[in-house]
C-alpha cells in the first residue's frame, strides 16, 4: 500500500514552501492542537459553530487515533515537522464499502499556494487505493441552482433531492500516489464542488457541517485553495 504508515512525501508550493505529507499518527495530538491554537477566535468559531478555546482530549483522541482504512488522515507538515499546515480526512460510510464523506482544510497562513488541491489530489489517490469509489456530499436545497451548476459540468455525478437536502455522489477522478501536483483535475466534479465550498458558493447541511468537525478538527475549512489552482 502507498498511503501505508511510512508513507513520507516532500513536495514544494507554488511559492517554493517546502512541506511534507504524511499519514496522522497517534503521536500527532499535540501538533493538532497546537495548530488549533493558532487559529483566531473567528476561525474557531467557523470551524465549531461555538467558541471554544481548545480541543478536548477525547477530540484529539478521535482525530488522530484512526485505524488508516475506514478513517484515513492525511496531514501536511512544514519540512522541519514542527508546524501543522493542512489535513484531508475520508470516513467510509457504514454499509457502503466503495462511498466515503470526505472534506479538505489548509490553514490560513498558507492558503492559496497550492496545498489544498495537492491535499485533495493525495486524498482521493489514498481512498482509491482503499477501494473507495464515490465521494458522497450533501447540501442544502437552497443551492440548488449551484447545484445544478456542478452537475451539467460533471457527468460523473448523480443527485438525489430528499427533505430539502441535495444528496451527490461524484466518482472518484482516475488519480494515482504520484499524479503532478501541478496538474490538478479540474474537470472533475467534485474538484469543482470542493471549490465552490471554499469560496462561500455553496454551503454544506447542518450534517455535514457536524460530520465537518469531526472530518477537520483544529483547522480552518474556509482556507481550502482549489479554487485558486
């Protein structure tokens, strides 16, 4: 397996930032939340619909305690290690081997150059590789029009409307461990989705806002880069 625990993966940023990606480990809790710490009032209440000064212990327990298939973490790190810089997570859906809900967050200092799509571009090449097929998201009615928009350009995704919710699943784009970072997949659907996301185009239901905390924990979603490939 490539996304295995020694996977290690030093890659440079549109500016020359020098980062390594990595699997999260148990040992990860106190880079977790020292990332959190940095964040700013604003950021944090954006991430838990609350104001809260720290993560709790079994949070970080839940965030870096995952078993690397069902749950899969993958954290961005600056080159020396000591600094959090963004963390992509896939939880499978119970009973649906080949479908996960996935998000993507970057944090702040560092949004824009490039790390939110290379994130995305690992993510979905470990989840492949895992046998997950689909990214499943729901949204609120109320976007329909975005919706609809995201749909006539992805003929890979399929929509089901339920009590006002939005349900689309987007198959996985064909990307593998060593895909160029600097060639994202931006005919993609769900490429496009997660962009519309960051921008404020589209906003998630009160569920996957909730699925959000637990997917991102201690980092800022609204700094997620796609868009700005």
């Amino acid at each position: 397996m490539f996304f295995g625990p020694d996977y290690q993966e030093h890659a440079c940023l549109r500016d020359g930032t020098p980062v390594l990606l990595r699997l999260i480990r148990p040992d990860d809790k106190e880079l977790l939340r020292r990332g959190f710490l940095r964040l700013s009032p604003e950021s944090r209440y954006r991430r838990f619909f609350a104001a809260k000064v720290d993560l709790t212990p079994d949070e970080l327990r839940y965030l870096t305690e995952v078993d690397g298939v069902d749950h899969v973490a993958l954290g961005a790190v600056t080159a020396d290690g000591r600094n959090g810089l963004g963390v992509a997570r896939f939880i499978r859906l119970a009973g649906e081997r080949g479908t996960a809900e996935a998000a993507i967050a970057v944090v702040d200092e560092i949004q824009g150059k490039g790390l939110g799509s290379l994130l995305f571009q690992r993510l979905v090449a470990a989840a492949r590789e895992r046998g997950v097929e689909r990214f499943r998201c729901d949204m609120l009615g109320s976007n329909r029009g975005m919706v609809d928009l995201v749909l006539a350009s992805a003929p890979d995704a399929s929509a089901v409307v339920h009590d006002g919710v939005v349900s689309m699943e987007f198959r996985l784009p064909p990307l593998g461990p060593e895909h160029p970072a600097a060639e994202p997949p931006r005919e993609s659907g769900l490429y496009r989705l997660f962009a519309m996301v960051a921008r404020g185009a589209l906003e998630w239901t009160s569920r996957w806002q909730e699925l959000g905390l637990r997917l991102m924990g201690g980092v800022d979603s609204d700094s997620w880069d796609g868009s700005r490939d």
